[in-house]
C-alpha cells in the first residue's frame, strides 16, 4: 500500500473493507490514520446478520466490491473482517441447535466463501498488492464454548492459504491476520473468558489490528503470503 | 460418499457370509492385536477408500465395527470381509447430511454393541476437478460443506453422550489441504481446515469429560486416486516424488494403523492434535 519502503505503511493506498461493524468502523480509522483512503463494501451493512445466499450471494457481493472499486479510482488492498455475531456468543457445542449452526456457522462460511469467489472474479483485472482475511485466533487454539467461531475462523484461515496460491500469479498477496474475537464485540465483555494472555485488554482495531494490515499491503512484505500474522496480545503461542 | 443421495435409515447386520475378495481394501493386511478389544467403532463412509481401511483396521484390533454407507449393499464387502476374518460388524445405511441418519447410526450402534467408543467421521462429498476458486460451482460447494462442515456437527451431537459415558474418542478424517491450504482444490482447504478448528474447539469442551477429539490427515492410495492415475501418470510420479517414504499410503495398513492409535488407549493423553499421516509429503 506504501509508496516505498521508507514511506509510513499505508499511505496513499486505496483499500476496500467488508466485515461486520463496528469492528470495520475501527479498523477504517486505524487505515486512515495511516494516509489510506478506505471504501465499505458490504451488501448487508445494516443487517449483519444476513447471510441467505439471496441477500449476500455472489453475485451482490461482486457488485458491492465493484461499487468501492470504483469509488477509489483502483485497488490497492482488501481486507475482509467478517464475524456472524452468533459466533460470539459462548455456548457449548451440545447447547447448540441445528438451525444455529446452519445459520451462524456454515452461513458465515458460505458468506466468506462467496467473497473469495467474487473477489477471484475481479483480482487478475485489479491486481491489488495485498488481501486480508482478519479472524480470529479461536481458529488457531480452539476455544471453549466457541466451536462455531473456531470452525469458521480455521476454515477462512486455509482458504486465505488457497487464494494466495492462486492470485500469486497477479501479484497479489493473501494472508491472515488472527486476532482476538474480543475485537468484535462492541461492548467491553469477553464471552469466552480468554484470562491468560500476556497483554491484557480487549484489543483495539485501530490500534493493534490496521498497522498489520497496512503493513501487509507495502512492498515490503510483497514476499509474504498464505502467512497468518497473530496479533492477540500473547493470547495464542502455537508458533 | 460417491454417487446419487439415498434415502437413508435401513439397518442390516451382515455377519454372515463368506470372504469377499477385495484385494484394494486389503492390499497389505491390517496390523492385528487388541487395542480395540470389546470397544465399538462407527465409521461414516466406509463403503471403500480411507473409511473401508480404518474399519479393517479396528476390527483387525478387536473392534466391533459399525459400517455406514449411502447404500448399504455398497458396505457389504467390508462388512464381509470383517466377519471372515474373525470380527464383529454392521451396516447402517446413512446419509451423513441427514441429522435423522446420524442419529440413528448412532443409536443402532448402541443398541447392538452396549455403547459407543469411538466415531469417525470420515464422509465427504465429491470433491470436483481442480479450479480456481471463482470457478467451483455452488453445487460443489454445498456438497463439502454437507458432508464435511455440517455433518460434523451432527456426528459430534450425536455422538457425544455415548464417548462421555465411556470416556471415548471423536475423530475427524481431514486433509493437509486443511494445514496448509489447496491451490486447486479451495473449498476442500476451507472445510477441511473447518473441521480442525471444530476439533480443537471441542477437544477443550469435552477434554474435563475425558472425551477425545483429533483429526487425521492421510495421504492413501484409494480407488478414486488410483482412477487418477490411470488417467495421468504424471501425478503419481509427482506425488512420489515429493513423499519421502516413496509410496502412497495403504488405506489399511497405514491410515487404519494412525487411526487405531486415536481410537486407542495408545493415544489416551492426545487431543485437539491432527495426526498427518503422508508418509512425510506434508512436515510441520
């Protein structure tokens, strides 16, 4: 996204946001304030809890994408951030009923995936230098009480590893950024009691999650991809 | 799974019959002993393949083996082959993508064997030629995640109560394409990699139950991938050539074997791990 290696991460770069608010509210601050200029590409803003192939399929994904593209005059990165809020609420998986976890689970899955495809549609003609999938590090450790969060989380996070193979060929990087799933809820409450990180606090969007992103767009890291960066604050030390 | 839908729920006990010879189910022979003496085993989608491998592997251990399949004629051999040699099974005519079927594999497992050890979600839709992934059509798509995302959850609800009562084991057959991603098979990457998180999720869930849960990547020489080959050589002396161990696993000897050590007290301090059994082709 930077305009060289000793220009601040970020500037000048023209990035389109999908995900769920508030959290793709923060995140655009954060993208901002580094010199980005950020577009929101989300058919169901306003309605985060859809995920019917008819509210969000393809093909209006595609048009949304389309609609930021163009608002920005050209791509530089993408950065999808996209949590159901079901997910986040803290219940064992027993607990769960089908219609949840069609809904909140393989509904995210399905909506994600959808992007992917659409975003696949348009990446040889846009070539941006970076797409990001932001999720959380549920994936990587598994979490208590949040196995639909960390089924979808895990499965985004392998196809971010496919896409990368893929769209290499354009130029194009794709990596993961794991963060906690405290990121996404708006208010201060962790529902899933994560107590043993070392760096405490929920973690602020703007602050710990967009320099990555930023980051991971400059031609600095143009040799990074089908990588995950975790920015959890300790939270996850598998690596 | 391959082939049409079925409409699922007959359950037939073949334990009679003679020896079918099914030299790709058993190329090698199991390793047999008693790791699994008196433990019951249900296995989804073991009318061949991986699926019909693990099955002949628990029974070469002493396993009671429940075999389902979308057809139950298609498990006939497997379950055959199990009685001949010895061993206790049955078949249970499943489409894992129907919850009612899942149930009530599980609940005729029950019924005949006393209980509930191990369950082995080993299903998987049609995975569909290479492509990109704007390119997987949507029926491709729903097809994984029914087979894979879905029907996980419905084998782990309903297994759960039977692994808590004996302290039992749940195992998910994935892929490295779930590790690491795939370059033409995407979808296959997400749900695999879906079924790993759901995994370590639930091996922290159900781990103060005493409840296992791993997942188990092969790499096996199976008749789909033998169709392959025979349609293009290349692939198979590209897939040597990056396999350390030089040979494609047997679905028996060598899957069935990492499968027995997670259905057994061998493995009884591993959880929330993937077992990548492929003869050193993917190293973490």
């Amino acid at each position: 996204m930077g305009h060289g290696p000793t220009g601040p991460a970020g500037a000048g770069a023209r990035v389109i946001v999908a995900g769920l608010a508030p959290f793709t509210e923060w995140l655009t601050a954060g993208l901002s304030a580094a010199g980005a200029t950020v577009r929101l590409a989300d058919p169901a803003d306003g309605h985060p809890g859809a995920v019917h192939p008819d509210d969000v399929g393809r093909r209006p994904v595609g048009a949304a994408l389309d609609d930021a593209a163009r608002s920005l005059g050209g791509v530089d990165a993408v950065v999808h951030a996209w949590v159901h809020p079901e997910l986040l609420v803290a219940e064992p998986l027993v607990d769960v009923p089908a219609d949840r976890w069609r809904r909140a689970c393989e509904g995210s899955l399905d909506r994600i995936w959808w992007f992917a495809q659409a975003l696949g549609d348009r990446v040889g003609h846009w070539r941006p230098r970076s797409v990001v999938f932001v999720i959380p590090t549920a994936g990587l450790s598994g979490l208590t009480n949040g196995a639909m969060l960390a089924t979808v989380a895990e499965g985004v996070r392998q196809l971010a590893k496919g896409c990368a193979t893929q769209w290499g060929d354009h130029g194009t990087t794709v990596n993961a950024v794991a963060t906690r799933s405290t990121l996404w809820l708006p208010g201060p409450g962790d529902a899933f009691a994560l107590t043993d990180a070392p760096v405490p606090g929920a973690g602020d969007p703007a602050v710990d999650v967009a320099p990555l992103v930023a980051l991971l767009g400059d031609p600095a890291a143009s040799f990074l991809t089908a990588a995950t960066l975790v920015a959890d604050g300790g939270l996850w030390r598998g690596l | 799974m391959s082939g049409n839908p079925v409409s699922g729920g007959s359950v037939s006990s073949p334990e009679s019959g003679g020896s079918v010879s099914s030299p790709e189910l058993n190329s090698t022979g199991p390793l047999r002993g008693n790791l699994l003496d008196g433990r019951t085993v249900l296995v989804t989608g073991a009318a061949g393949g991986v699926g019909a491998g693990i099955v002949l592997a628990c029974a070469a251990q002493g396993a009671n083996v429940v075999i389902t399949a979308r057809v139950a004629d298609d498990a006939a051999p497997v379950a055959e082959t199990v009685v001949a040699e010895g061993g206790r099974s049955m078949v249970v005519e499943c489409d894992v993508t129907r919850r009612a079927d899942v149930d009530r594999a599980v609940e005729a497992a029950v019924e005949r064997f006393g209980g509930l050890d191990v369950m082995v979600h080993n299903a998987i839709g049609t995975v569909g030629p290479p492509r990109d992934v704007g390119e997987v059509p949507e029926e491709t798509w729903r097809t994984m995640m029914d087979t894979a995302v879905g029907a996980s959850f419905s084998c782990a609800q309903a297994a759960y109560p039977h692994l808590a009562a004996r302290r039992g084991s749940l195992v998910f057959l994935v892929s490295t394409a779930g590790v690491e991603g795939n370059r033409w098979l995407p979808a296959y990457g997400v749900v695999k990699g879906a079924q790993r998180g759901l995994a370590k999720s639930l091996a922290r869930e159900w781990g103060p139950a005493g409840v296992r849960v791993n997942c188990l990547a092969p790499l096996a020489l199976t008749p789909a991938m033998e169709r392959t080959y025979r349609e293009n050589p290349v692939l198979e002396e590209r897939l040597l050539a990056r396999t350390p161990l030089r040979r494609v696993g047997d679905p028996t000897r060598d899957i069935g074997s990492a499968a027995v050590f997670l259905a057994s007290e061998l493995s009884c301090y591993v959880t929330g791990q993937t077992l990548v059994a492929t003869g050193g082709g993917y190293m973490a």
